[in-house]
C-alpha cells in the first residue's frame, strides 16, 4: 500500500490504507478493493461471497439431574425416535437423590422406572435418553416465557407477544456477551422461522456491565479470599451506600475493583446530603445565584442517567453539593431538586429527608426536574483586547472570568498572536467586563 517500504513488508495500513502494485486494484481503498475482488472472482466463476458466523459446535448434553430432560427414545427397532407433541413437556421424574453416578452417567440413568418406556412409533421397549439440556437452553428463551407465564397451550399467547416483543433493553453480564446472545438469537430466529415468535431479534437493544472485582483487581472467588459480602456492607454502611457505590464505581462497561474508601466516600457524601436540613432555608424557590447551577446539574443528571453513566451523574450531584456548602444555604427547592435526582442512587435516605423538609408529600409523587437551557449558558461579555495601550481586538468571555482567564484567552487568540509573539510581556491590566490590556515590549 501506498507509502510503505515493501522492502520490509507488503503492506502497512490494512484498515485505511490504498492499493498499490496491484493492477486493477490500484489506487482503491481497502473496503473498495474487498469488494472488488470478490466482484471478480464471482466473474470468473472461480470464487462467492460467503458470510462465515463464529458459530461454535454446541454440546448440547449433560450428565446431571437439574436440566430439561431431551424428548427422545432409542427404540430398539426405529433407533431414535422423538416424542409426540401431545406428551410435551416432558417432565423430570421426582427422585430421592440427584448426585451424579459412578459410571459418568446421568443420574436419570439409575431411574429404571423412568429409563424404560414404549416406543410411541411401534410400541416395543425403548429407552428414554437420559441426558440433559444444558443452562443455556432455558436461558435461550425464557423471557419470552415471562410474556406470558401461566399459559399452558402454548409458549406464549400471540396477544401477549405482540404487546410485549421485542424485550426493549436487556441487560446482562459481560461474560454472557458471546455465548448466551449468540445461542438466545439463534435459538429466536429458529421460533420465528417456525412462525412461533413475531419477531426476527429478541432484544431492541443489548448492554453488557463490566464485572466487579475484588479489592485486589482480581476476579472474587471463595479460594482467592476476596469476596465482598453485600450484606456486611448494609449492615457497616446501609443499603443506600451499597447502591450509591455501586453505581458510582466505575464506567458502566468496565471491570473495577472493589474499594472500601470508595465506599466510605459514598457514605460520607450521603451524610453531606443528610446535614444540608441544618443549613436549608424555608424558600421554595431556586435562588439566582444556584439557578446556573441547578439547571447544569438537572441536565447532566438526566442524560447521564439515559446512558447509563450513573458515576459522572452522581459526580455532578457531588459538586452541586459542594456549592450548597460553599454557599452555606440551600433554599428548600434547591435541596428538593436535589433529593429528587438523587432518589434513583440513594431511595430510603432522600424519601427520608424529603418527608422531614415537607411532610405533607412524599418525593415518590414528584415529577422528574426539567432544565432550562437558557439558564444554563453561562452570561458572556465583550472585552476589548488592548496592547500598549491600543484596542487590536475583541474576546468573548464568561461575566466572571479571572484574569488569569482573560489572560490565557487572548493570547491564545491566532488573530492576536501578531501584537505579542518574540516580545515580553511587562504588565497586564485588567478591567473585568471591559479590557484587558496586555503591555510588551
Ligand atoms: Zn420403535
């Protein structure tokens, strides 16, 4: 590909790089030249396109009780024949014990009564199959089961279906992303080549989470030692820092390790939360100087929220809290619009605290805050830029902005860059809201 030295290697850029030294392909990107050849190759009748799936064989048996039995009998005249629909489902028979055998077995196998049976082609003795279906057979299709639990003629009730299907969002953990998707899909797109289901994908839209980790960054398990009981933590902590911190963690997607500080952190910040009653004053109104404040926070919280990055909404919610202590008062709406965003992360100590500083209403009843997005831009003011005394240019500011600011702004300015680039600047006097004259020599 272009630029490379094919000396050292053939080619460089396999995503974005262009074709060279190679006759009608030259000049053409990668995708394009994909595309190309596989065009000429079916030309030549030498080559097709095929669509290759990683679908892996799929062992679909087990030697143990607690898994749907397999509706097959081998009969000793037709071989393997499949039980009739009208005996479906077939049920597990009810043991005693269900440890596994010496043999490697099923544990089915040691049921006699069970084993032995009539084959429903040519009623000769037969014997059941006595394998089970793996967990993912039942993973594959049980929410569509939750359509509609109680039916007995069918999966579920076309109605139901229709109303419910496709599952708008499903969730699950990021070491389920390939197999269980694949087999769930798979197992879909069989029911409604069947006519069984009424849609082609089970799911609108698919997110994995990342796993928790233990302290030491490494998986929990009972022989590293380092597992978290969430029950000890509601007992030290209480449920709203569980929550809290689990959702303040770390990205949605990543793998994190598990941090006592961390959580120790969430509960300091929730007794913050808690401590704002003894500075709140009895003004149901946002204040004009929180109102930028207010807004900006609603609106990070709630979009956060939508996608799933509850750690920077929690964050925001954090800073906003610190500008209540800054400001040491917050207005009873200030701290309501508060309780309320914050009620998703921490439900039992924001419910509290609302029904202490209203008890008239429960926060459970509220609306969702909206945002104003006028009264998120920060006010702005023209300056004008001076050096040596002479206006060469304006700057767009926020109202409060610091020297240091104004500063930085200007001569970061490519169009100022002339009046001060290879001198020294003596001084800088700055009028806020007015000028900013910069002196060099
Ligand atoms: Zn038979």
């Amino acid at each position: 590909m272009a630029g490379g030295d094919i000396e050292k290697e053939a080619y460089e850029d396999i995503e974005e790089g262009v074709m060279v030294n190679s006759g009608f392909l030259n000049g053409l990107p990668v995708k394009e030249a994909q595309q190309k050849i596989t065009e000429w190759l079916e030309e030549k009748g030498i080559g097709r396109a095929k669509v290759n799936y990683k679908l892996r064989d799929w062992v679909f048996s087990r030697q143990r009780y607690w898994g749907e039995p397999i509706p097959l009998v081998d009969c000793e005249k037709c071989g393997w024949v499949p039980i009739p629909e009208s005996e479906l489902p077939l049920m597990l028979p009810e043991v005693e014990s269900y440890e596994p055998t010496d043999t490697g077995e099923s544990p089915l196998a040691n049921i006699e009564e069970w084993v032995n049976t009539t084959c429903p082609k040519c009623g000769c003795p037969a014997k059941r199959e006595t394998d089970t279906m793996p967990q993912w057979a039942g993973s594959s299709w049980y929410f569509l089961r939750y359509t509609d639990p109680h039916n007995n003629d069918a999966l579920a009730s076309k109605e139901n279906l229709d109303y419910w299907m496709p599952v708008d969002w499903y969730n699950g953990g990021m070491e389920h992303t390939t197999l269980h998707l694949l087999y769930s899909r798979f197992w879909h797109k069989f029911l409604y080549d069947i006519g069984v289901v009424n849609t082609p994908e089970p799911y609108k839209k698919r997110t994995s989470h990342g796993m928790i980790l233990g302290e030491n960054n490494e998986k929990m398990s009972k022989s590293r030692g380092n597992v978290i009981n969430p029950d000890d933590i509601v007992r030290e902590f209480g449920a709203d820092t569980l929550r809290m911190y689990e959702m303040f963690i770390g990205d949605f997607e990543r793998s994190v390790p598990w941090s006592m500080n961390g959580v120790r952190g969430c509960r300091r910040f929730l007794d913050r939360v808690w401590r704002l009653q003894d500075i709140m004053v009895d003004d149901e109104n946002i204040s004009p100087e929180m109102e930028t404040n207010i807004h900006k926070t609603i609106k990070k919280v709630s979009e956060d929220y939508e996608n799933l990055k509850y750690n920077t909404a929690i964050a925001a919610m954090m800073s906003l809290v610190n500008e209540f202590y800054a400001a040491n008062r917050v207005t009873k709406g200030e701290l309501k619009t508060l309780l309320i965003l914050l009620n998703p992360v921490a439900p039992h100590i924001t419910e509290e605290l609302w029904t202490i500083i209203d008890k008239d209403s429960r926060l459970i009843h509220q609306t969702w805050p909206e945002w104003d997005e006028n009264k998120i831009v920060e006010e702005t003011v023209e300056i004008a830029v001076q050096f040596n005394g002479r206006v060469r240019g304006k700057l767009v500011l926020p109202a409060d902005a610091s020297e240091e600011e104004a500063r930085e702004a200007a001569l970061n300015d490519e169009k100022l860059k002339g009046y001060w680039e290879g001198k020294k600047i003596v001084k800088v006097i700055y009028v806020p809201g007015r000028i900013l004259n910069i002196v060099v020599k």
